[in-house]
C-alpha cells in the first residue's frame, strides 16, 4: 500500500513539471536547483553534511551530495549536490530516493511507472534515453545501474535511476532516485 500511495504522490507531484520552461523550475520537495541550500537548511548542518563520511563526494571533490532525512511527502530521503568549497551552497542537483532494500525488481517496476509519467508530461520535445551498466564506483564491477534520462536542449537532465548493489559493496541497498541536474553538473559527471 506504502509503494500505491507513494506512486500516487509523485504522479501528482510531477505534474507541475509540464509547466515549466527551464530545469530550474522543477522541484523535489519545494526545492529547486540554482537556489542556496541555506534556504531550506542551517549552515551547520551543510557544513556537517559535506564533511561526513557517508556523504558521496564525486571525483576531485568538485560536488558532494549530501542526502537528508526529514518527513518528506514523496521521498525516503532528498540528496543535495553543492560544491563544497562554495559558501553560497547553491544546489546543482537533487535527488529524492525511494529504498527498496534487495528487491531489485520492485525498483525497476517503480521505475518504469515514473518514466510513462514523466513521458506523459513532458512529451516528446525533450530528448530521451535509456541505458545500463555497471556502477563506476564499485571497483567489482558487481553493482548496476539503469538509467533513463531525459536532456534538455541546454544540457540540464532529469534522471530517474535504479541502483541494483552488491552485497559486498558498502551501501548494498537497492535505490531508486529521481534528480533533477543542472546543466553544470551534467557537465561534470559526463566527464567521469
């Protein structure tokens, strides 16, 4: 039932998301990218979130991802991605992820009513793809992805993922995560 009214409430959430002209009027949760995380946060949590160890830190620590846990409507947990070193700590991605344990299958079910409704949405003006391989970050190679991306003409991305993880990898859980990504930061880690 959980999943039914979880579904539901991103349905309705994402609705909002035909209307908008530029990546920057997408939320997840009220937030928006190119706003300062200061906005929704207090300094000291930003600057706590970037130096914990479990915070994901991207190649040459250019961006962190900080995830939060709060009593979100639609999202187990909301991921921000700021550039460490900017005191603004304007967001350049969010992540809203939903955790489906080891069941790998309900992610990619998940996954695929998220995409026929984000197709729904933003028809075909937007440039949409789908692909799979394994996790750059697990050096066994044991850990998968499965994307579906949908660019805009400037670069900026929504990304609607599963993570299928190894048992042996230091987060094992199984993840779907819906991000929006600004066009810098589809730079960076098209780069990787």
């Amino acid at each position: 039932m959980r999943i039914f009214i979880t579904v539901l409430i991103l349905i309705f959430s994402l609705q909002s998301w035909t209307k908008a002209d530029d990546i920057k009027n997408f939320e997840i949760e009220g937030m928006t990218i190119g706003e300062s995380a200061l906005k929704y946060f207090d300094e000291k949590l930003i600057i706590e979130g970037i130096n914990d160890k479990n915070s994901f830190k991207y190649k040459q620590n250019k961006f962190v991802s900080i995830g939060t846990i709060n009593n979100y409507a639609n999202y187990d947990s909301v991921g921000i991605v700021i550039n460490p070193n900017d005191k603004n700590y304007i967001i350049y991605a969010l992540e809203g992820t939903l955790n489906f344990g080891k069941k790998i299958d309900k992610c990619y079910k998940q996954q695929k009513i998220i995409e026929i409704d984000i197709d729904n949405l933003l028809g075909e003006g937007v440039f949409k793809e789908t692909w799979s391989g394994d996790y750059s970050y697990d050096p066994s190679g044991k850990s998968k992805v499965k994307y579906i991306d949908y660019n805009f003409d400037d670069g900026s991305a929504i990304r609607i993922v599963c993570f299928d993880m190894d048992d042996n990898f230091n987060d094992p859980i199984d993840q779907l995560v819906v991000i929006v990504n600004s066009k810098q930061f589809m730079q960076f880690i098209n780069t990787l």
